[in-house]
C-alpha cells in the first residue's frame, strides 16, 4: 500500500487491525485494574449467593405456626431474638417463635419466610401476624444468582466500576489484564505557540495537542512523551527515534500532507517506520499516515483539528483498544434518520460531525452541524455522533436513514 493510492475507509481498519498486536498480559491489583479488560475468565467459586440472607428488615417465620392467620384470626409469635446483618451464629426459629431479622442477615433454620416489618404489628416482645406469607418470600435463595463453577465474565470484558464491585464481593484481589499501550504525542506546526501565550496574526494556539493528551487521559492512558515542535525534519526525526524507545504508539499530528514542510513521512521512514497507508478516502482528513516499525504503531494525523479528532477516534483508538485487549470494531454503526439534506463531491466518505435530537414528530433524529470545514472545531467540539456520507453519494435527502457512529470520548470500545 505504497504511494499515492487512496485506500477507502474499511480497508484502513482492515490494515489496522492486521497490524495491530494485543499487548501481554499482566496482574493488577483489583483497585487498579479500572479500565483495563480482563485477560482471564471468572468463575464463581461458591454459590451466589453463598448464604440465606433475609431481603428486608423483618420476621422469620415457620408457617406452621401461622395456619390460616388472617385479619378475623390473627396469630400472636414471640420474638425469641434479633439477628442483625453479619451476625454469623447459626440460630434455630422454635415453633411459634419469630427472629427479628435485619436485611443481609441470615436466616435461621427452621424458617418458611420473612414477614417484612410494615406487615406486622408489633407489641412489647410478640408481634401479631393478620396474613399468611408465601414459602420463600424475602428469602434469598442460596445460588440464586449464580451456581458454584458458573462463568461470570469471559476474557475481554471491560473493567468497569460495577464490575470491580462483582470482582470485590467474589474475594477476588487481583486481576490479569491486558497492558495499556504506552502512547507519545508529536505535534507538528512553525505556527502554533502554545495556548496560553498570545499570537500574531499568522499564529494559531495548538490545540491538538491539548486534544491528544485528553483524549488518551478519557481512556485512561497518561501519555509517556508529549512534544511540540517545528516543521524541522531533523528535530522531527530525533523526537521520532527519542519517542520510538518508550512507546507502543506514536502519534504526531501535521506535516503529514504534500506541502514542502510536510516532513513526517520522511523523518519517521528514516527512523525505521514501514509505511502502511498514507491517504484515506475519508472527510475530513485524507492525509493520514499509517506506519510501523517492528511492533511499534506510527499515526500520521493531519493538522487540522476536526480530522486529528476524526481520525484519532475512527482509527488510533481502534488500534488502542486492539491492543488492550478490547472486542470491538469502529465498522459497527447505529441509524438515524437525517434532520437535514447534505451535499458533498462523491469520491470520499464524509463523517459529517451531528447530534442526536428528539424532534417535535417525536422520532430521534441526526441533526448534521452546519459549518462542518475540518478547521472549524466547534463542530466536533459539539457533536455526539459522526453521520457516514458514503463515499459514492452526492446527495441525502432530509429523512434518509443514515449510518451513525456515537461518540463518547470515554468509553472504552465502540
Ligand atoms: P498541516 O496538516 O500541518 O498542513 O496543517 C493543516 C492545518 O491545520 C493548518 O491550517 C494548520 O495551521 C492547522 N494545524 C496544524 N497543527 C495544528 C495544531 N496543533 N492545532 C491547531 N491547528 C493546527
Ligand atoms: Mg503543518
């Protein structure tokens, strides 16, 4: 893939994940491991639950004691004690006795049920019962959620919160996981100054860099070597070498174009990196640079913010998550129906940055942004999906159903 071919957007995907190896393993600690994707299956090692807890704050009860209590016959039990949640002695309910019984406690032998404390009426140390409970109610069964031995999550789940919180209550300390890749940002650009100095007339503030490194930290990925630099080839190719040392992944944005400053290419081949891609039919950002080098990852993004945007989050973190170990494709879209018609030339798919909105007919639609040029950042800075213009078509008619993409910066897959 060589020159100037111009590859169409499937195809760089394909050539993504080929070259793109899932990173080794490694064993965290569980409060650590937030974010990372299990390399490991799961099992319960006892039923779950492992105990039969009360599920509310109430009494135990044996119905045999109560017959046919009803509002005409009511039945009087004395509580013979209270079992508090964590209490682990194991009591034994007498017949026409009742245990007062908190939530998560366990239950006694010899219980049908649990009456829940709004049920009853309580006096001094007995409680008068006007209604006979089912058998098992507010009891939790002992394996009713999961059998001993039973898959609970397979390798390459996410780590999320909630699943820490199921990792945690099965006494599991730590974790193997797939390792994050180590990421080094290049940014590229005689105008940029950084964005808190003033500029000229001329300047711009960077802000791709400022982008990248957050883009990372949403993924949890603290990148290892942020640099900004001139439009230099030498500088270029010693930050390169200097980045390609401590990174799985490169990324530079700029000079990756056909302008005489354009010096990424050639610095990067000279450090080692085999190009893969250069050119992508895609809107915004046609110029963009796949390279490697052994099991090293170069992402040549253009400059202009909308397409390093586009390109990092169609494609580098496609590749990111590749190699953390996540299941997923960038190629999976949801419909919508488009608020608007667009135009464009055929020849390149357009992700035309949008937004979701209920509309008055009361169907979800994408509404397209407007002023969507591939320097003009409040589009994507405001759009929660990228609406796919296909590459053959010219035309959308407002309605048509479209392929949509969401966009959330945090989430770990697509
Ligand atoms: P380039 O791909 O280097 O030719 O840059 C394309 C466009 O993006 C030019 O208008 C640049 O000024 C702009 N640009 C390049 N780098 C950045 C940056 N880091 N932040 C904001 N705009 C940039
Ligand atoms: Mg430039």
């Amino acid at each position: 893939m060589k020159g100037t071919t111009m590859i169409n957007f499937n195809k760089a995907v394909k050539l993504i994940n080929q070259n793109t190896q899932t990173l080794p393993i490694v064993e965290l600690p569980l409060i650590e491991s937030l974010g990372f994707v299990l390399a490991e299956k799961i099992h319960t090692k006892t039923p779950i639950p492992a105990f039969k807890s009360s599920a509310v704050d109430g009494f135990a009860v044996n119905l045999k004691a109560l017959k046919s209590a009803s509002e005409n016959n009511p039945v009087k039990l004395k509580i013979q004690g209270i079992i508090q949640a964590g209490d682990t002695n194991k009591y034994i309910l007498k017949q026409n006795f009742t245990f007062k019984i908190f939530t998560g406690a366990l239950v006694p032998e010899n219980t049908d049920a649990i009456i829940m404390k709004e049920d009853v009426i309580e006096e001094d140390d007995y409680i008068i019962v006007n209604k006979v409970p089912e058998k098992k109610e507010n009891i939790r069964a002992i394996g009713e959620e999961y059998p001993q031995g039973k898959l609970v999550f397979d390798k390459h789940t996410v780590i999320t919160p909630p699943v820490i919180s199921m990792l945690a209550f099965l006494g599991i300390g730590k974790v193997r996981v797939f390792n994050k890749p180590k990421v080094s940002i290049i940014v590229t650009g005689n105008e940029l100054k950084d964005y808190q100095e003033k500029v000229k007339e001329g300047e711009i503030r960077d802000s791709n860099g400022p982008f990248l490194v957050t883009a990372l930290k949403a993924l949890g990925i603290t990148p290892v070597f942020v640099k900004t630099i001139k439009d230099d080839k030498n500088l270029i190719k010693d930050v390169i070498q200097e980045a390609t040392g401590i990174s799985d992944i490169i990324i530079t944005a700029g000079g990756v174009s056909v302008g005489d400053y354009d010096y990424v290419k050639e610095a990067s081949a000279e450090v080692g990196f085999n190009e893969i891609y250069w050119k992508i039919a895609i809107k915004p950002g046609k110029p963009n640079y796949f390279a490697k080098n052994g099991n090293k990852l170069l992402f040549g993004l253009p400059g202009n913010p909308v397409a390093v945007a586009v390109a990092f989050y169609m494609l580098v973190r496609f590749a990111i998550f590749k190699m953390m170990g996540v299941k997923c494709v960038p190629t999976k879209y949801d419909s919508a129906p488009l608020l608007f018609a667009l135009s464009k030339k055929v020849g390149r798919m357009e992700f035309v940055r949008g937004r979701y909105i209920n509309y008055s007919d009361k169907n979800v639609y994408v509404e397209p942004i407007m002023k969507r040029e591939s320097h003009m950042i409040g589009s994507i800075a405001l759009a929660n999906c990228l609406i796919h213009f296909p590459q053959n078509k010219s035309f959308l008619p407002r309605g048509s159903i479209v392929d949509v993409t969401n966009v959330d910066w945090f989430k770990i897959g697509y």
